[in-house]
C-alpha cells in the first residue's frame, strides 16, 4: 500500500488559492481535498462548483470532493462537470446509497462513502461492490483544526477488516485531525488516504510537511 496525502484546502489561504495549491503540489500531494458544505448537514457553509472548477484550472491532481450536504444527488452533474475525480457523499444524508454511487461511477467518477464518528460500519456492508473509497471521519464534520477523536484508529481498523473480507479495493481514507501526532496509527490501522488541513497549511513549511506527514508512515519520501 502506498500513503496517499490530500491537503484539504478548507484552511487554505483563499486570497492565494493558486499558488496554495501549486505548493501542494510541490510538497508531493497527491490528491487535493475539496469540502462542499451546506450549513444543513453541517452547521457550516463553504464553497461548490465555482470552486471546484477554479481548482481544476490549477491542477491536474486528482480533486476529491467531500459532500457534506443533504441530497447531495443534486449536485453530481455540476460538480463533475467543473472536474471532480471523485464524489464522497455521507451514508447519514444519503439513505438510497446504491442508487447515488451507481449513479457517481456512471458519471464517471470514484464513488465514496463518509462515516461520521458515531455512524457503524455496516452502514456501508451490503454495498461494498459498489464502493471505490470509504471515508472514516476521525472528528465531526464541519471544521478544520479540530481535536482528532482518540479511539478512530480502532473503527479504521475494523474498516480495513471489512474491507479485506469483503475483497474490496476500495480507498480507505482518513479525515479530520491528521497530524504528524496521529498519522501513524492511522496508517497502521490500515487507512491508505489521509486528508489533512491544519497541520499541512498552519505549518511553517507546507511543503515540506506533506513529506514529513508521508515520513511519518515509515515511508520514504
Ligand atoms: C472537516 C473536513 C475536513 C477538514 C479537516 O469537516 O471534512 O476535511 O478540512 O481539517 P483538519 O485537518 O484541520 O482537521
Ligand atoms: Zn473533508
């Protein structure tokens, strides 16, 4: 398996979106994390397609857009169209799961499934065929620098057993408190994705922290 980071440009500086992602991208990130919030699922609002596309001119990363929306079926074709790679949407607003996944990879793009902290495993067991990443969130959405929850590395391990048995290759991504702190359970949990916001772009060197996050893991950077 390979670590796989994701800056989450939540806690990007917007006055210099351009260049906060070609750092990223000089840092080695591999996918770019884009949180879509509706002040409805998540008592907070953020940014949707317009961002989305001004993103996609920036790089050629894949971008990876997290929805923590209600309904967020109305927002598939738009997103896609302004570049998304990749639609995770949260098993807990979304209740016919198997119609909206079929309905991202028809689109086109991987289809993902988030789980707040408080929301078990099996919400996603009788659709694991049609999972492409499963999304274990290790705070409550809704903001970033928040306190990592202790006991996530657990639940990532039990994900990583579910997915193991079921035979699914599905992206098993981590999001919320990664840090330098943290990123080692997690990987050795089994998680392969790690998101991170604060601790890449509060950092003094962005850049380099990317790599020190990836280092972190026991892999060589
Ligand atoms: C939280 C978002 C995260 C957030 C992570 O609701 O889904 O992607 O940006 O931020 P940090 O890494 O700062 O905890
Ligand atoms: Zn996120």
């Amino acid at each position: 398996m390979t670590v796989r980071i994701a800056p989450s440009i939540l806690s990007a500086d917007f006055s210099k979106l351009g260049d906060e992602i070609a750092m990223c991208e000089a840092g080695g990130a591999d996918w770019i994390h884009i949180d879509v919030m509706d002040g409805r699922f998540v008592p907070n609002l953020t940014y949707g397609a317009k961002v989305i596309e001004t993103v996609r001119a920036c790089t050629s990363l894949s971008l990876d857009v997290h929805m923590m929306v209600v309904e967020p079926e109305q927002y598939f074709d738009d997103f896609v169209a302004a570049g998304a790679d990749g639609l995770t949407i949260h098993a807990e607003a979304a209740p016919h799961l198997h119609r909206q996944l079929t309905r991202i990879r028809e689109l086109g793009c991987r289809a993902g499934v988030a789980l707040n902290p408080a929301t078990p495993l099996t919400a996603v067991s009788e659709i694991l065929p049609e999972l492409d990443l499963l999304l274990i969130m290790t705070v409550n959405p809704g903001f970033g620098a928040q306190e990592f929850i202790p006991y996530s590395p657990g639940k990532v391990r039990r994900a990583r057993q579910l997915l193991d048995e079921g035979a699914s290759g599905a992206v098993l991504e981590v999001d919320g408190g990664v840090s330098r702190a943290t990123i080692k359970d997690l990987w050795e949990a089994g998680a392969d994705t790690f998101v991170a916001g604060n601790a890449i772009f509060s950092a003094a060197d962005p850049r380099a922290e990317i790599g020190a996050l990836r280092g972190r893991c026991g892999v060589l950077v």
